[in-house]
C-alpha cells in the first residue's frame, strides 16, 4: 500500500512540473484562442486567419525560455523609449520652448512610462 501511495504522490509530481513547464505557452496558447473566438463573433475572418496562424506557430515553437527572453527584449526596448523620452522632454524644458510642446513631450513619456508597465505586468 505505501508504494502505491508513493508511486502516485510520484506521478502526480510529474505531472504538475510538466504542467507549470508549459505554462507559459499554454497561456499563451489560450489566449490565442480566446482571440480567435472573439473574432468569430465579429465576423472577422482576416483577424480568425492571422491569429490561426499564429496559434500553428505558437504550438509548433513555444517553449518558456524563448518567451522570456522575447518578453525581457520588449521590456528593454520599452525601457529605452521612456529614456529617450525622457531625455526629449528634458531638452525641451532646457531649451525653455514653448509650454504646448513641453505639454505633449509629457504626454509622450507618460505614454511610454504606460506601456512599459502594460508590458512588465503581461506574463510574456
């Protein structure tokens, strides 16, 4: 009886790692599907398409370590437009111009700063 036991705590270990292993593109697989679903609703069959497309990929090449790092490459591009922003907006307050172009440099890093935080909040 202890073996069963152990043998099944064992199995049901297994099978919980190999499930949190492909989490990420299981996710990532369902929302893809979730996507598809809604495009149906609106009769949109170019979206339906594309995103078909992109579930095939996604199945076909996914892996955790690749959505990381292409997750992590979009965190750093982001982080470096809100620098340059940043920058932007501080040139135009040295050069002392104008209030409307301060204002929308502002908008432009407060846009920026938006979506980086979209991006560190996905899950890939």
């Amino acid at each position: 009886m202890k073996y069963r036991t152990i043998l099944g705590l064992s199995l049901l270990s297994l099978t919980t790692f190999a499930q949190a292993a492909d989490s990420l593109c299981l996710q990532k697989e369902q929302d893809i599907q979730h996507e598809i679903d809604l495009a149906r609703q609106h009769d949109n069959q170019r979206r339906v398409t594309g995103l078909e497309r992109a579930l095939t990929e996604a199945r076909a090449g996914c892996t955790d370590d690749k959505l990381k790092a292409s997750h992590q490459e979009k965190i750093d591009e982001l982080q470096q437009k809100v620098e340059e922003r940043q920058k932007e907006l501080n040139q135009e307050r040295a050069d002392g111009d104008d209030k409307e172009k301060i204002a929308k440099r502002e908008r432009k890093l407060a846009e920026a700063k938006r979506e980086l935080k979209e991006v560190q909040a996905a899950p890939y």
